[in-house]
C-alpha cells in the first residue's frame, strides 16, 4: 500500500477507537438513548447528501421492511447496548469488547452463512484463542460488581448485534451499495430514537466538552468515517480496509488512558492480543469473499 493509504488506514482505525472515550464523555450530561440520537442524527445529516448523489438508497428501499430489519440489528440496537454498557464500563474494555465482533461472526456463521466459517485448525485456533480472551477480561477487568458485570455484558451483546447485522447485510444485501446501507442505518436509527430521546433529555443545557464530544462522536467519527471506510475499500480493497477494525481497539485502550486517566492492566493487553489475534485467525478464509 501507499504511504496515503496506510496513513488513512490509521487515521480510520484511530477514530473509531476515539469513539468510547468521546462516549465516555457525552454519557456526562446525556443519557445513553439522547447520545446515540446525536450521534445517528449528525452522521445521517452528513451522509445522506453523498448517498442520494450517488443513487445509493433506492434500491435498498424498493424492500423497506428487509432494510429496516437489519439496520435495527446491525446499527440501532447495537448503539444502544454500547451506550448503556458504557455507564459502568471503561473506554478502553468497551473497545476490547467490542473487537470480539469477529468472533461472533464466526460463531453466527456455522448456522447462517456456512461459506463464512472458520477455515481449518488455524480457524478453530482462532475461535479459541478469541473466546479465552473474552474469559479473560470478564475473569479479571470486570471483578468490580454487577454494575461492571452487567455494563461489560451490554456491551459483548453489542458485539453480538454487529456480528448478526453483518450476516444479515451479507446475505440480504450483498448486492446493495455500501454507503447507501451505512446511511439507511443512521436514519432508521435517528427515526426510531426520535421519540424515545425528546422524553430523555437534561433539564440544563450541557457543558461545551460534553457537547463537543457529541458533535465529535456523530460527525468526525461517524458519519465521516464511514465515508473514508468506504473510499478505502475503493482503493486498497475490502480485505486492507478491515485491518482499521482491528486496529481501533489498541487506540481506544490508548486514549481512555492518555484523555480519561483509565488503568491498563496486563489482563487487559492480554486479553486485547487474544482477541484480535484470534479474531484474525478465525476471519482466514480460503478465498476471499466481498464484503
């Protein structure tokens, strides 16, 4: 790859890891449904506009019920859990948890989508590996009571949520483009969260960091990453693109500790390496499939 493309790369892994510390902050004066309203409602405003240039969402809304489907699963209902499991988890674990995406998509896939299965012993290793970092973290980073139990739980069914929602896209809109899914996710998330939000919000106008996280989080880290993700995959393909994925845990760690003061354990850098070395293995493929 080019020195442009790798230093896109990072700079897309390094604002997806800058979203739980920026949540981290919004969840100060929001409640998690009224931050990720911000947050679906800012990125579709970017987004929309690119997506309607580009024809992208006619033709996932000639079937509106299949498209509201899986953007519930794979976009809304996974923000939430972040959201929520975010009051009583640390930045850094949420995106350790988080990283383990992989995995269940592995797992879904024995059922669901048997030509994306793990590959042979290297793929099963991987599953393995993944799983026991998982135990890891619950075992030790998440000791501090139900609350943190709890919040770390949210959050791994977050994971789960993407991980459904990506089998759902492969096998329902495999054909449909990207940004057009993208965007149709951030307006059904921003519609069904409408109504919710408005019976959520402070009573006091936040202070200016909590608001500048927000804007943050929905327009810089959503709406245009998911823009750059996408001219990415154009340009070096699907395969370079996802290694962002596997990189944005290793920078939210990074940032929770340098922005927030959070503690790094060993038991946390273990289980980070166990995840995403296992998530690696267990997404070997034999040849490679789109996306």
């Amino acid at each position: 790859m080019s020195r442009r493309a790798w230093l896109q790369l990072l700079t897309l892994a390094a604002l997806w890891g800058a979203v739980y510390p920026l949540i981290a902050v919004a969840l100060q004066g929001f409640s998690p449904v009224a931050v990720v309203f911000g947050r679906v409602a800012l990125a579709a405003l970017l987004l929309t506009p690119l997506a309607v240039h580009r024809n992208a969402l006619r033709p996932l809304w000639k079937h509106p019920r299949a498209i509201i489907e899986t953007v519930l699963v794979q976009s809304t209902a996974p923000l939430l859990l972040l959201a929520f499991g975010q009051q009583h988890v640390g930045s850094g674990l949420a995106g350790i948890l988080i990283g383990a995406q992989p995995l269940f998509v592995a797992l879904l896939a024995s059922r669901y989508a048997p030509e994306e299965r793990p590959q042979g012993w290297k793929g099963r290793a991987g599953l393995t590996l993944g799983l026991l970092g998982l135990i890891l973290i619950f075992g030790v980073d998440l000791r501090g009571g139900q609350l943190a139990l709890a919040g770390g739980s949210l959050v791994l069914l977050a994971a789960v949520c993407y991980a459904g929602g990506a089998i759902m896209i492969h096998r329902r809109h495999a054909d449909a483009p990207p940004l057009g899914v993208a965007t149709s996710a951030m307006l059904v998330s921003t519609a069904a969260l409408a109504i919710p939000t408005a019976f959520s919000l402070p009573a006091h106008i936040p202070g200016g960091r909590v608001l500048a996280a927000l804007a943050v989080v929905g327009v810089v880290c959503t709406g245009a990453t998911l823009a750059l993700f996408y001219a990415l995959i154009v340009r070096i393909g699907p395969a370079r693109a996802a290694l962002a994925f596997y990189l944005s845990p290793g920078f939210a760690v990074t940032f929770g500790a340098v922005f927030l003061s959070e503690t790094i354990t060993p038991s946390a850098i273990a289980g980070l390496c166990a995840i995403v070395v296992g998530s690696l293995l267990a997404a070997q493929r034999t040849e490679p499939t789109p996306p």
